[in-house]
C-alpha cells in the first residue's frame, strides 16, 4: 500500500505538501500540486470522494440554502432533491436563514468557500445585494420559488393558483370574500397570490373593501390576528376568507371558531400550501398543493445538469399545481 511518504519522495517534495494537497488546505504552488496529483492518479492512492474531488475538481457536494429548514415545505423541498442527488452520489449541505436575507448573502459566500460543485437557492425574498452576489458566484446555480433573470428557476404558479381558488369560491357561491397575505417583497407568495386574488375579484366585478385584504407573516398567530382585524373593521362581514398559506388560514380558522361562528356554513376558509396539518384540523382545509417534491427533483435535475455541462442558464421550468377541495368550503 502506498504511504503519504511514497508519495512525498515520488513526486519531490515533502509530506507537509502532500497532506496539504489531499485535505485542500494550506498555500501549494501549482507545479507541486500538479507532480503529486500526478502520483496519485498513477499510484490509486487514496481511491476515495476526497482523492476523486483533487483530480476531477468536484467535491460531490451541493449547497441549498432554505428559508425555514423547520416548515414542512423546506422538509418536501429537501426530500425532492436528496432523491435526485443520492442516484448520482451527491450529497445536500443545508443552509438555514430563519427567513433573514442578510444571511442568504452570508450562506453564499460560505458555501462557495466550501467549494460545492453547485448551490440551489429557496429565498426569502429577491433583492439587488442577492441577485448581484449570485451572479459573481460563476457555479452551476438553480433558485426555486423565485425568479431570478438569467437563471434556471423552478417557479410555482402562484398567480394563477390564487386566481382559481377565487374563481372556484365564486362559482360555489361566495362573494365576499376576504384575503390573508404577507409581504409584497416576497414577489411570488406575497405579490403575485395577491394579485391573483385583486384580479379574480375585479374580472368577477365584485368589490373589495379595504379591511378584507390583511397582510401577516408565515404562522399561525399571524392569521389569527389577521382574521381578527377583518372581522372587527368590515362595513360588510365576509363569508369566505382566502389565505396564502396554510398556517395563516388554520390561523384564521381558529379565530372564527372562538367567535363561535362555523366553517363553512358562516365563513368559508382556505389555504395554500398542501400541509399534513390541514388534513387534519376540524373541518380539513380547502388548500392548493404546489408539488413540492416535484420541484426538488426538477430543482436537482436541472443543476446536474448544469454540472455536467449543459446550457440550461436562463430556464424556467413550472410546476404544475392542483385545488384540494375539503370541507372548509
């Protein structure tokens, strides 16, 4: 078996250099790197993902930066990927941002520092600090949810879910009906389910007060509070209330509740999002499924891709989404 000090005496130069060189650590001119590369590629030494990644240049290793890594759709997200990526031998470094951007620029930075062969980005919302660092990063990269131009995105319908589950309340008979989002800088479930929901209203030429429309963030509480609002400030009481998550509208349904109202027969209410939890609260939420794991297996698909060569910079690929009618409505 050959020895770290084999090596070190074939290719000329000391052990320090060589361990050096394997573990990816420490200054080494390019010419001893390359003579000791070169003894190992002859040698077989160290035939591992270590001694693999020197040679080919990849570490088999892919960044993925989440939101929330606690909330079921990072958990389906993730499950997604990882069955694309374990086929191929690669693994998935998670990176955590609790919903603050300022650390989506840090995790870039630190995961290109860990030289993965490629990141895949779940933001929390686009903006110019973020786009321009991923642009320098100059590695295979995919964002999923939000678009990003000259990308590979993975996007969701958003606008158009939110348009039919408006359209579907309206054909069982609602008319007033109230909106539960969250900020507008996030572009996909903040601004376009809402406008979604302003345009459905306006095509239905059915009006919109002030008060129905509530802007809360991603928990249960929120729309508690939300739902709240809505039906302490309302010139007119609305009997259906659309929420773009399913946290908000579970949020909004317990409220009704504590008000001794009944879903549906008082207030209708629904969700986005798909959740095991909306299966099973009383009465099980009327919700859009977004295919989650389908767009982590797009997601993976996409950057392997990218990885192995292929041009698909700038693609778009989205995901198809379909209305699960409960008992809510």
């Amino acid at each position: 078996m050959v020895t770290i000090k084999e090596i070190a005496e074939r290719a000329n130069v000391s052990r320090t250099t060589v361990s050096r060189i394997i573990n990816n650590t420490g200054y080494v001119s390019e010419d001893a790197k390359r003579r000791v590369l070169k003894v190992i590629e002859e040698t077989g030494y160290i035939p591992s993902e270590n001694a693999k990644s020197l040679r080919t240049k990849k570490t088999k290793v892919i960044g993925v930066i989440l939101p929330k890594i606690s909330t079921e759709t990072s958990s389906r997200l993730v499950s997604g990927l990882d069955e694309i990526f374990a086929k191929e031998g690669y693994q998935i470094l998670l990176a955590n941002t609790n919903l603050n951007p300022e650390k989506e620029i840090e995790y870039l930075k630190l995961l290109k520092s860990r030289h993965v062969d490629g990141m895949i980005l779940s933001a929390t919302n686009i903006n110019p600090p973020l786009v321009e660092e991923i642009y320098q990063l100059k590695i295979p990269f995919v964002t999923v949810g939000q678009p990003i131009s000259g990308l590979a995105n993975v996007l969701f319908d958003d606008y158009q879910a939110s348009k039919d589950m408006i359209y579907y309340l309206i054909k069982k008979g609602y008319k007033n009906i109230a909106f539960i989002g969250v900020t507008e800088e996030d572009y996909s479930v903040g601004y376009l389910r809402k406008l979604g929901y302003l345009d459905a209203m306006k095509e239905n030429q059915l009006g919109v007060e002030e008060s129905w429309v509530q802007t809360g963030i991603f928990n249960v509480d929120s729309g508690y509070d939300c739902m709240k609002t809505i039906m302490e400030t309302s010139k007119r009481t609305p009997n259906a209330v659309v929420a773009v998550t399913d946290r908000l509208a579970i949020g909004a349904s317990h409220y009704i509740k504590d008000k001794g109202l009944s879903i549906p027969t008082d207030i209708a209410v629904t969700g986005m999002g798909a959740s095991e939890l909306a299966r099973h609260i009383s009465p099980p939420l009327t919700t859009i499924d977004f295919s989650v794991e389908e767009a982590g297996r797009e997601a993976a698909s996409l950057l392997l891709a990218q990885i192995k060569g292929e041009n698909y910079h700038e693609t778009v690929k989205t995901i198809k989404y379909r209305l699960l009618e409960r008992s809510s409505i």
